[in-house]
C-alpha cells in the first residue's frame, strides 16, 4: 500500500509586532494551504488557523509576554503533511 504524503513545511520566522506574532514558512509542491497550531509550554498543540496558498500567518490572539511555540502542516484535499514537533517558539513583545 502507498500512501502519498505532502512535504513538510519549513519554519523560516517567528517574530513579534504589534499585531501579533507572525510566522513564515517555505513553500511546499502540491499542497493547497497550510494549517497553523500554537501551544505553550506544558501544553499540547492547538490548531488557530487555516490559510491558502500564503506562506504567512499572523497570530492576533497572542498575549504579551507570553511565549508560545508554532508548527504548519501542508494539506491538499485529503492528504496532509507531517509536522515540526520542535516547531519555532516567539515571545509576544506587544
């Protein structure tokens, strides 16, 4: 049995502005759009968004002075990419 399996995507930035944390990754052949989780320390990975075919995503619902880590996941229809478990970690300045 094979199983297709997007890329996975690769974290490129995270940083913090005053509206929100914004994180960009790489591009990744095929996929559709990506799928954006957060979490904090102690805490497992929470999905905050769904974007297209845009490589950026800003976390408007970050706390300041609160550090959270990111991870994306391609999707195309039904098949999705694994993802960071490091992920990319930025603390809310603002």
């Amino acid at each position: 049995l094979y199983i297709k399996r997007l890329s996975d995507p690769t974290l490129v930035s995270a940083k913090s502005y005053s509206s929100g944390i914004q994180i960009k990754w790489n591009t990744v052949k095929g996929a559709s759009g990506y799928y954006v989780y957060r979490k904090t320390s102690g805490t497992s990975w929470v999905r905050i968004g769904t974007v297209g075919a845009t490589t950026s995503f800003t976390d408007k619902t970050a706390k300041k002075g609160t550090t959270y880590t990111y991870t994306v996941r391609a999707y195309s229809g039904g098949t999705t990419s694994y993802f960071s478990t490091k992920g990319i970690s930025c603390k809310d300045l603002y």
